[in-house]
C-alpha cells in the first residue's frame, strides 16, 4: 500500500523550563544578590504543508511527535535554551484535526504554509524576577510550564479544480489520461484505482488540475464500497465531471447509475449536491452508446446539465468539453477551505476554587486557583512550600475550610496533594 489519506498521531508541545534559583558568587563581595536566570520556553508542533507529499502513508510508521523542552535557568541571569519545534511535513490538502473536540485545527491547502497548533510551555521565572525591596533575597524560582499530549487526526482531502467522478469501470482514468499528462493504472474491472491520480490539463493557454476520484457505488455514504475513504476528495473541487458508461455495459442504465452517484454525493454531504456538474457520456466508439445518447441527452438536458458524447478509446469528443470546463473556471468560486480553531493548551487558570467532602471525610480543594498553586509550587523547596501556605490563606481557602468545619488533624487533597490540616 503507497497511499494513505487519514491517520491519527499523538503530539506533544514542549515544557517550558524551569527557572533557576541562585546567588551572586565573586571574591570579595559578600553578600551578592539573586542571579538566576528563567527557564527557556518549550518548542511548538508546527505543520508544514510540503508540495514533494501526496501520502500520509509515513505516518503510519511513526506516531509520537514531541517537541523538545525548554531547556533550564542559568546562573547570572542567563536564559535557558528554548526547545526546538516539532515540524511535521503533510501533504498540501492535508486538514487537522483534534480528536477530542472535533475542531479543525489546521487547513494546510496552501503548499509551504506552516501553523503552529501547539505552542510550548513558558518557562519558569529564575528567583532574581521575584526580588523586591522587602525581600531582596528570593530563593523561590518558578517551575516552567508543562503541557499535555493530545491526539490529532490528519484527513487529506485531494485539491483539484476539476474531480472526475463516475461508477467503477466507466472510464474515469482512460479520461483523465487523455486530458492529462497523468497515467494512471487502468484494467477493465471495479475498483482499480485506489488512488486519486492528479494530473494537470492544459487548454487554449489555461491549465487547471483534474482528480480521478475512485469509482463510487451506492450507499457510499454509508461507507458502502470505498465509501467516505474517497467521497472526502471530492469536497475541494469546484467542478465535477460525471462519467457515464453511455454503452450499458454489464447491464446498467446510464441515467439510473447518474442519478444513484448524485444521491450518495448529497447524503454525504450536502454542499457536494450543489456543485456545478458537466456529464460526459462516455465510450461512444461502441454501437449501443450511440444509441442512448438521445436518451442521456434528452433527460439531463432537461435538468440543467450539459452533455458531451466522448470516446476514452478514441480521444475524440473532448474540444467542446474543454471549452466549457475552462469558461466554468473563470466564475467558480476558489477551492474550499475550512475555518480553523485555535487550540491552547496551556494552563487556564479561571480564578476561583471549590470545595467539596468526599466518601472518605477528606476535604477535597479544586478549581483555577489549586492548578496554579500545584504548578507554581516545587514540594522539595522550603521557600516554594511556605509561599504556598501563604497563598492557601490569601486566596480564602484556608477560611473556606474553617467555615466548612475542618478541625486540626482532617484531611485535605488538592489534586495529587495530600496534608493535614494543622492550625
């Protein structure tokens, strides 16, 4: 298998540093002040829409991607290294996803476009920011911050002026051969393509990219058949070219197979059905398709379509279709893009607390208010602990535990924290 068009990766932002708790050395001077430096900031997860792809087939061997941590404080004041970004090269057309909430991310239709869906975590403040008059001799340094991983999913949707659409076997890439330097793998049975071939046609001085969409069947909606793995392709193009087997060939009525195509395109999505359609009513070299064309003809015509007998066989027919793709072109709206939500992951720290009893009497704390004191605090420094105690008493929870009738001894959680309450 060389194609693939939808994966999930898990990707992860950097940490930001840690800042650095230190204080002036020199011979012959005393006492000097705090020199420690902040921690550098974590790298980003940046998508890079790179016109050499046309897979996402590397994907499927590599899941993880990390970007690297913001390296630590240093002493006299010097910042810590910010980590390099992840950048991760996807074919152009390639949308991004968050598997959590659904919101695209990222539309990297344009090649060479880079955006950046995560961005790493700050780092820590080195004790020689939290110096003021009163305490000139900080030894609390702030930890950077840390960020989640978070599972994306990356759906490559084709991008072509002109998709060519049809029922397996109708000749879909015998015609985008002809009008195209494209050579697709063509064999007189259901589902040879499972590709969509991109070539680029040229008429009268215009050129335009066409798309051989993979032969669909009814109830592709569904996912019958090849199903939603290739309906997708068809959402960026502006113009849809609907093959039609004119024959009859292994029995098939020509209107019923375009009007069974239209059906599976407006149930997958309903923008699909209100793109422009031309019909090519195709193998005209054989004798019963000329017989049905007056038929085709009288039937679609009626409703809007223009019909244009072909022949892939014979290459000829296709100068008066090209004349219409070509003026068709010039009034259709650009290709399809999608709007993109920014997603931070970073702490979001809403001001506020709760407080509730659990089943085994502990007084559990929550909220805004516990995350940050959790990630501003290092356990293992002295400062960072008594700094912690004062902010338990400034932002109220120390008075909303009394008034919640904890008495010296109970217990209190917040998050993965546990102590007991002393007066």
């Amino acid at each position: 298998m060389d194609f693939l068009d939808k994966v999930r990766i898990v990707v992860k932002a950097g940490n930001g540093g840690d800042g650095c708790s230190h204080f002036h050395r020199e011979k012959f001077v005393m006492k000097g002040g705090p020199s420690g430096g902040d921690g550098g900031n974590g790298g980003s997860v940046v998508f890079y829409a790179d016109p050499r792809l046309n897979t996402l087939l590397p994907f499927r061997f590599q899941r993880f991607y990390r970007a690297e941590n913001g390296g630590k404080g240093l002493i006299d004041m010097k910042r810590g290294k910010d980590g390099e970004d992840m950048l991760i090269h996807v074919p152009v057309g390639t949308v991004v996803k968050d598997r959590q909430t659904g919101a695209i991310l990222a539309d990297m239709s344009e090649p060479e476009r880079k955006k950046t869906v995560l961005k790493g975590g700050h780092g820590g403040k080195g004790n020689a920011r939290f110096a003021t008059p009163t305490k000139q001799a900080p030894q609390f340094a702030q930890p950077g911050i840390k960020t989640e991983e978070r599972e994306l999913e990356l759906e490559l949707k084709t991008i072509a002026d002109v998709g060519i659409i049809g029922l397996p076997s109708v000749g879909k890439s015998s015609i985008l051969s002809v009008l195209t330097a494209a050579r697709p793998k063509i064999a007189a049975y259901h589902f040879t393509t499972l590709t969509p071939n991109l070539g680029v046609a040229e008429h009268k001085g215009t050129s335009f990219v066409m798309a051989d969409i993979p032969g669909l069947i009814e109830g592709a909606a569904e996912g019958a058949g090849l199903g939603h793995d290739f309906l997708r392709h068809i959402e960026r193009t502006r113009l849809l070219i609907h093959v039609l087997d004119a024959s009859g060939m292994e029995g098939r009525d020509p209107l019923e197979d375009f009007y069974k195509i239209n059906s599976e395109l407006i149930k997958f999505s309903p923008a699909l059905g209100d793109l422009s359609q031309i019909v090519l009513a195709n193998k005209m070299d054989i004798p019963e398709a000329q017989q049905n064309l007056p038929k085709i003809k009288a039937a679609l015509e009626e409703e809007g379509y223009s019909v244009f007998p072909v022949s892939a066989a014979t290459g000829e027919g296709f100068e008066e279709m090209l004349d219409m793709v070509i003026k068709l072109l010039d009034m259709l709206p650009p290709v399809l893009t999608f709007e993109e939500t920014e997603l931070d992951l970073g702490p979001r720290y809403e001001k506020g607390f709760t407080l509730k009893r659990a089943d085994d009497g502990a007084f559990v704390l929550s909220g805004g208010d516990v995350d940050m004191l959790l990630d501003s605090t290092d356990p293992n420094n002295e400062v960072s602990m008594r700094r912690f105690q004062q902010l338990l008493i400034k932002t109220g929870m120390i008075s909303a535990l009394r008034e919640a009738g904890c008495k010296e001894g109970d217990t209190i959680r917040l998050g993965e924290w546990e102590f007991d309450f002393i007066e």
